[in-house]
C-alpha cells in the first residue's frame, strides 16, 4: 500500500508540473460518508469510519469524452485507500451528473468486497454522482453479506483548477 500511495504522489507531482494538457482539471477533496444499511463485517468493528479526507485529482474529457481520476483517502476501515476512476458526466442545467467506476486499494479488507481486480486488493466500485457548484455527493450501492441492500453516500468539495 505505501508503496502504491508513493508511486500515486510521484504521478500526481510529475502530472501537475507538465504540459498543460497533462495538468489535471478539477480537484475532488472527500471530506465524510455515511454508510445506510451496513454493518461493519470486521469482528469488534461497531461502526464505519465516516470521516473521509482526501486528495483527488480529474482530467476532465480526455480519451473518448471521459473523465480520469487519481488520488487516495482515508477509507471506512481507517486506513488509506489509492484511488483510480473513470466516469462520464453531463451538465443538466447548474448540476453535473455522472457515472463513475472506482478502483480502490483496500489492502485486506478487499476480502470483504465481492469485486476485486483480479486476486488483487483494489475494490471496484460502481456509483452515480452529482456535482452543485463547489459541492459533490457519490452514491455507491452496496449489498451487505446477508443478501439486504444497503448503500454509502460520499460527500465532499471540489474546485476546478486553473481556469
């Protein structure tokens, strides 16, 4: 994971500090959850971390129209979480709703997600979001073990960057 989080700083610096195609659009900052339906699986864990800060940065529109995000937050299990999307968004009067398809490291707590890239420890997470000014709300479906239905709600700031 430390590894994965440095390699994911290193790309973020060397992006920023290149060409302006290469300089990323828009700066997501997840700042808390809350996490409807779920029960935590890990044995003494009584509730999610739902205090969610972090650092993620979109280039906007690129290959096929699609929005590319890198960065990492801190997770529901407390731990920190390197972060790679895709989503595609379309601007419906002052709002922005997209799709988004999420790849996150969640070390060995991916052994309690039903999706994972291959036998690694990065979770795909399917959601929908909606951007309002400087604000953002993810929802991402999440069936619990029990076979109920359940969901968390992202929430969190984002600024476009040099426009």
């Amino acid at each position: 994971m430390k590894h994965a989080f440095a390699t994911l700083l290193g790309l973020l610096t060397a992006t920023s500090a290149s060409a302006d195609g290469w300089s990323p659009d828009r700066l997501y900052i997840p700042l808390a959850s809350y996490h409807y339906n779920l029960t935590p699986p890990n044995p003494g864990q009584t509730s999610w971390n739902e205090f969610n800060p972090g650092l993620i940065f979109t280039w906007e529109e690129r290959l096929w129209t699609l929005d590319y995000s890198a960065g990492a937050l801190l997770n529901s299990y407390e731990d920190v979480s390197a972060l790679f999307s895709v989503g595609k968004f379309w601007d419906v009067g002052q709002v922005a709703l997209g799709a988004v398809v999420s790849f996150a490291d969640y070390g060995d707590n991916s052994r309690h997600f039903d999706v994972t890239l291959g036998s690694s420890d990065f979770v795909v997470l399917p959601g929908v979001q909606l951007n309002y000014r400087n604000v953002f709300v993810q929802l991402v479906p999440a069936p619990q073990f029990n076979g109920e239905s359940g969901a968390v709600f992202g929430f969190g700031a984002t600024f476009a960057l040099g426009q």
